[in-house]
C-alpha cells in the first residue's frame, strides 16, 4: 500500500486552538495510507514580491515542505466570514513566485473548527475559492464544518464526543481515497 505525504496546515496559532485539537485528533485516526504532520506557519513573514529574488529562510523551508508534500489538509477557524490572515498569507508564500506555486495539483480537503454552531462554513469556503485558483482539487464531499468545539475535548484534548469522532473518521478515510483518487501512482 501506497503511503502519502500529507501537510497540514492550522490556520490557528493559538496554543490551546480548537483547530490544532482537531487536526491532532485527525491523525490520530488516519488510516496507515496517510501520514500527516503539521506545517508551522508561525514564522512566516508577511508575504511581500520584493523578497521573492531573496526569500526568508522560513519561506524557503515551508515553500519546499509543500512541495514535498502529497496533499494538503486544511484545518481552519473564522475570522470575520474568512479565513485568518496568518492561513492566507501562508497560501500566499506558497504560491510564489508567480508560476512557482508548490500548491499546485495538491489534492486537499477543508475542515473548518468553531466554538459557535455555525462550524466556520464562511471561512470553509472562502478557503474553497482560493484552491480553486491554485488548481487544488478539493474535497467536496463530505464537508467538514466543526461546530460546537469547545464542547468535544476533556482536559487532555481528547475527542469526547463519540459522533464527532465516528464522523471524522469517515472524513478522513474519506480524504485516504481522494488523494488515491487525485494523484498518479
């Protein structure tokens, strides 16, 4: 069996982060097929076309992290109907120079995590309308829109809540078969 390489990348810097519970939660239960690991999009400088002939260092790891990188999952709150500005600027690091984008092809999926019940669907897709650009084939279905989160982990940042459990699963076997799916053997 094929194992991919996939990054994931939280669009929340916050130490105790709903999000960052999600997306550890996630790989804890992948299936053997994917191996995921967490991208740090901390350090990233504004993105800025200026230092494009010189990049910082940590673009240049990040950059090639991507690239490297079968697909990508995004796990993201909302800010203001969007996504954090720390999440777009990463996108933007990633996608050049112009021509260079690392995110190209990169089969990927959404989860968007929200102590509210609207489950962060404004920043889900507006997250959408940008992979589109970056020629990202994104999972449609199923659609992944947390919300409630603060209301699923104990102490230890365990998932407690069995049909949010039973349902990520389903996400991301799910998210297994479209990078099967998505990318040439």
């Amino acid at each position: 069996m094929k194992t991919y390489n996939i990054a994931v990348c939280v669009g929340s810097l916050r130490q105790a982060s709903l999000n960052k519970k999600v997306a550890h939660a996630l790989i804890a239960m992948a299936p053997q097929s994917l191996e995921l690991h967490v991208v740090d999009i901390s350090q990233l400088a504004l993105y800025n076309e200026d230092l494009d002939q010189s990049p910082p260092p940590e673009w240049a790891a990040f950059r090639k992290e991507i690239r490297e990188s079968d697909g990508i999952l995004f796990v993201t709150p909302e800010y203001n109907r969007s996504i954090p500005s720390v999440l777009k600027n990463a996108i933007d690091v990633g996608s050049r120079p112009y021509g260079q984008s690392t995110w190209d092809g990169k089969p990927a999926a959404i989860v968007s995590v929200s102590p509210s019940s609207i489950g962060g669907f404004g920043a889900n897709h507006h997250l959408r309308q940008a992979l589109v650009f970056l020629n990202m084939p994104a999972m449609q279905q199923p659609e992944a829109y947390i919300g409630n989160a603060g209301e699923l982990f104990d102490r230890n940042d365990q998932l407690v809540k069995e049909s949010t459990r039973k349902f990520l699963n389903g996400f991301i076997d799910a998210f297994a078969a479209w990078v099967a799916k998505n990318l040439p053997d």
